[in-house]
C-alpha cells in the first residue's frame, strides 16, 4: 500500500528547526541552576525515548517526492487507510543517494479496526524507528505509529547551509505511564473551540494521551445538553455564543481522537455546581438564614429523589456523548455550610444517623451516583476526597490526588487500598512564580512514595492542570507550552532522565520547534529562536 502524501508532514518537515537554538550564550542567570543552552547529544528529541541510538552518519533530505509504505509483513492490509489522515506530503523527502525514504509501519493484528476505535489506556506502544537507509517505523499499535512519526520530525535538522538533514538513528520506545493527560477548564473562561484544538495538537507533538476537559463549574455551564438545553440556556456565560454544542464537542473528539487523545470529561458535583442551579430548578440546597432561605444556594440537594431521578438521564447522556470507558465525577471541595443551614438536611441526617458529619451525607450522595453512572458501564475517575470519605468504589476506580502537601502519603494510601491512581498535585501549572518555574514540574518523581511493587505500578500517571480563573483564549497557550513538556517527559520518559541542563538544552530547542509550528510556546530564559512566532 502507499500512501500518498499531502500537506501535514510537508508542514513538519518545511517547519522543522531541530537544532537551531545552539550557540546560545547567557549571562544575567539567576536561576537556580545556571543553564546555557547547547546543542544536546540527543538533538531536539522530546520526551526523550527509551532508547536511542544515534550516529554521525548523516544524510541529506531534499524535497521530493515521498512515500509510506506498508510493509510486506504488516497486517495492516490494503483497505487500511488508518494514517492517511495525517495527509503526508509527496513534496519530501529523498537522500543524497536518491533512495526513496521509505516508511513502512507494521502492526500485530489488523489495526484498521483499532483505528476506528478510541485510543485507549494502553502503554504497549512500543514504537521503534530507525532511519537511513530507509526510514523503517514498527509500532504493535497505530497509536504507537503515531508517536513515531512525531519523533521522526524531531529527527530531522538544519545544517549551516539550511539543508535539512537527518543522521542514522535507531530508537525503541515506549511510554513509562499509560496516562498523559492535560486539565483545561472551559468554564472559568470559555475556551473557543480553536484553542481547544490547538492544545491537542500541542500534546500530540509532546505525546500527551488525554484530555480532561473539565467543562462546567460554578461559574459557567456551557456544554449543551440535548436533555437538558435549559443547564446551558442560563448557566453558560451566553446561552448561543459560549456554550459547546454537539457539534462541537464530537469535532474536539474527532480531532483528539485522531491524534491517539482521549477526551475524559469532568461533570463535578456536588460541590462546584452553582451554575447547574440556574437552569434546573430544585437542583441545589436551598441555604438558610435563621429560620428563612436566604435566597442562596449550595451544593446539590442529596435528600430529593428527583436529583438522581435528573442525574441518572443527564449521565446516560453524557455516557452516548463520550465514547471514552471513563468519566470523571469529580467530588471535590464540597462547603458543609449550606447544608447545616437547610432544616430539612438537618432533619434528614437525623433520619440517617448521620449525626453532625456531613462528609457521611457527601458519601450518601456520591454513593448515589457512582451506583447511577455504573449502570451506564462507564469507569469514573475521582478526586481523592471522595476515596479520603471512605466512599465504596468499583475496583477500576481512578482516584486523582491533587492536594499538596502530604501528596506521598496520600499515593501510599490510595495503592495501598488497591486503587489505581493519578497524579496532579506537583503540577498545577495554573500557578505561575518568576523563573524556571518547569524545572519544579521536571524534577517531580510520581513514585517517590513509601510503597510495594504492586502499590507503584497502580500509580498509572498524572495530568497537568492549568485551571482557568485567569486563563482564557489570550493566554492560554503559552502559559501551557513549554511548561507543560516537562510534564509531558516526567510521564513519558525512563526514571533515570534527570538530567536538567540536558533537559533544557533539548526543550529550548523543542520549544522553538513548536514557535516554528506556530504555537505560541513562551520562551524558557533570554535566547532566540531562529524562527521566531509571527504573532498575529
Ligand atoms: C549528526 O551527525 C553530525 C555529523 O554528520 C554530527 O555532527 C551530529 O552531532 C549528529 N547529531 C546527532 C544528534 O547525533
Ligand atoms: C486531509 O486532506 C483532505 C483532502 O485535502 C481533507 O479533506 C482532510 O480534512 C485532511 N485531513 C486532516 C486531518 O487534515
Ligand atoms: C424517594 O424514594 C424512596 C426510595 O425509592 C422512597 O421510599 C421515598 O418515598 C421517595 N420519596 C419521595 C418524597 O417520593
Ligand atoms: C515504608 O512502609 C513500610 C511498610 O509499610 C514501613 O515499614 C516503613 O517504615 C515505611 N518507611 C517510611 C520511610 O515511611
């Protein structure tokens, strides 16, 4: 099979930069580690794979015609148009021998399927490469291919004279942790759907696999509902201009998809439901002054049948709606004050036995719609606090640890109940500080916590969260990028890749590569990039 090639890859190649940022020197450095940026024995690769292999055998590209080939023994089949999407160019790429590079992907099983499919929780990606005399890709899964062709790009260089070259190489690689996600908060600010796809085209060049999408919160609400248009009708910040529709979210789907992403949306309750209130009535806790409601609302109301009659059809909607196996309920920060305040709670926690401790009520209600989003067969991803109250969870439960402070004790407890779990409490990316701010996100080992060999390979990876009160479409990707890739190699990386000033050396150039795809990455010290962003 051969692939014709269109206009993405020739954007890659054309764009490509690679080593450009060498050379640079800087003084005026205040930073905790003195860094100066030089070419990295590893070129630009980001995250760095498992295995490299490189040489001083280097081999020119020019700009011809280039092909992908399926190889003789993939199982791929000659129906299976799985990377076609990616519209390689035919403008590519030949070497000074005039030998064709030749892609040849080959998968176990017919992918074709699986590339129908979501991208799911898999870490058997293994994707190896090797480049020159033909550039051979093996991946057991088109999601792997994916990844390959990623670090293919970071192959390729500019020499003195501006020729792009590409040096004799094996790699062998392959995740460390199976889940690399992204938190972008939608309802803070609304975020445009363009930025939305920008950022996932952003994780793919840093091999991030996930996409939380935390979608609603207090103060917005705008996802659309088709069984419920009135949540975003008057919880969003404009019920036409500001809200997601079904359009729009199947495209950022589609889109994620395509790029080995999944979509993991956040729908949190009780607590962070304020804008929910507005378009359901009887929805939140009535809150008391004295003897007479305030006119104030709280979290959900727990002690009404018909809030799991509403949840139970709002979940079945969202489980048709995202196709991914898990949904993410978040439970987190729930205020007690509203619900002390409502006699009727106060009646019904003595009904219960419940006593004073209303975490017991938060337990009741979570319980309540674990038990109604199990029957749509969706996992659910929670935030500790719900695993903190002691609530009953299904077995593949994901418990997301996101409180500072005491983050390794609360990883020793979570695995140590047999949970699998993720990690976000070091990389709150919301919160900015002066400098190098990334070499804090580097230098996080997720399995630092007193634990068994069984505790830590539950520790499935983490996720950067840059939530949005200050975070709208002005800023919202260069404070991500390249803060985030530091992320990105944590989780992608082998154990032992600490080294920070090689770190740095490969992330400024990989930082200029992204400039040069034009995605506004903000810069990591004094320097230039030989493709400096256009803006706009
Ligand atoms: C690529 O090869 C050239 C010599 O042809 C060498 O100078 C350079 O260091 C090599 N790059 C890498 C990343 O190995
Ligand atoms: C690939 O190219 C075709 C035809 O030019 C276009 O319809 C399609 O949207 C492109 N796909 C991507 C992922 O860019
Ligand atoms: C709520 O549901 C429970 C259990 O189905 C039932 O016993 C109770 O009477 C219902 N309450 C109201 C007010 O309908
Ligand atoms: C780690 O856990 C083990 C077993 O639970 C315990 O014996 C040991 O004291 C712990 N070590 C630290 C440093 O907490």
């Amino acid at each position: 099979v051969i692939f014709m090639c269109r206009s993405s890859f020739v954007v890659l190649l054309l764009l490509l930069s690679s080593r450009s940022c060498d050379g640079l020197q800087f003084n005026d450095i205040d930073e905790e580690v003195e860094l100066v940026a030089q070419s990295s024995r590893y070129g630009s690769l980001w995250p760095l794979p498992q295995k490299v292999q490189l040489s001083d055998v280097s081999f020119k590209l020019t700009t011809s015609s280039f092909r992908i080939v399926d190889a003789k023994e993939s199982s791929a089949g000659p129906s299976c148009k799985h990377l076609t999407f990616l519209n390689f160019s035919c403008h590519c790429v030949i070497f000074s021998t005039s030998t064709f590079v030749l892609w040849a992907t080959s998968f176990e099983g017919n992918e074709c399927d699986a590339f129908r499919d979501q991208p799911t929780r898999d870490k058997q990606h293994s994707p190896s490469l090797s480049v020159p005399p033909f550039a051979v890709l093996k991946a057991p899964k088109v999601w792997g291919a994916l990844h390959g062709l990623e670090t293919f790009s970071q192959l390729v260089y500019k020499d003195e004279f501006g020729t792009k070259n590409i040096n004799q190489t094996t790699i062998s690689d392959f995740p460390r942790f199976a889940h690399r996600g992204i938190l972008l908060d939608s309802s803070r600010h609304f975020l445009p759907i363009k930025v939305i796809l920008a950022n996932l085209e952003t994780m793919a060049m840093n091999k991030f696999n996930v996409f939380h999408w935390h979608i609603v919160d207090d103060q917005s609400f705008p996802y659309l509902s088709r069984t419920f248009p009135q949540l975003s009708q008057k919880g969003a910040y404009h019920p036409y201009t500001h809200v997601y529709t079904p359009a729009d979210v199947k495209m950022v789907i589609e889109f994620a998809r395509l790029r080995g992403i999944r979509v993991v949306p956040e729908y949190d309750t009780p607590g962070h439901t304020q804008s929910w209130g507005k378009g359901q009535a009887d929805l939140l806790t009535p809150c008391y002054a004295g003897s007479k409601p305030s006119g104030a609302f709280g979290p959900v109301n727990p002690i009404l049948n018909t809030t799991y009659d509403f949840m139970t059809q709002f979940f079945k909607e969202i489980s048709t709606v995202f196709p991914d196996a898990y949904i993410h309920l978040g439970g987190d920060e729930v205020d007690f004050t509203c619900w002390k305040s409502n006699p009727d709670i106060q009646k019904f926690m003595e009904q219960q036995g419940f006593g004073q401790d209303y975490s017991k009520l938060e337990s009741f209600y979570i319980q309540k719609l674990l038990n109604i989003v199990s029957t749509t067969n969706k996992g659910y991803m929670i935030w500790q606090e719900v695993f903190d109250n002691g609530v009953k969870l299904k077995p593949d439960t994901v418990v997301h640890v996101w409180i500072g402070g005491a983050t390794d004790e609360e990883m020793h407890k979570v695995t140590g109940a047999g949970y699998t779990t993720i990690l976000s409490a070091p990389w709150y990316l919301d919160y900015i500080s002066y400098g190098q701010d990334w070499q804090k996100y580097y230098k996080v080992e997720p399995l630092s916590f007193n634990g068994t060999e069984e505790q830590k390979k539950l520790v499935i990876g983490g996720e950067a969260c840059l939530w949005g009160e200050y975070v709208d479409a002005t800023n919202l990707t260069p404070r991500l990028w390249p803060r985030a890739s530091a992320v990105a190699e944590r989780l992608w990386s082998a154990k032992d890749v600490t080294d920070i000033s090689d770190a740095f050396n490969r992330l400024s150039a990989h930082r200029c590569r992204m400039v040069e795809r034009d995605i506004p990455a903000e810069p990591l010290f004094s320097s230039y990039c030989p493709h400096e962003y256009k803006g706009v």
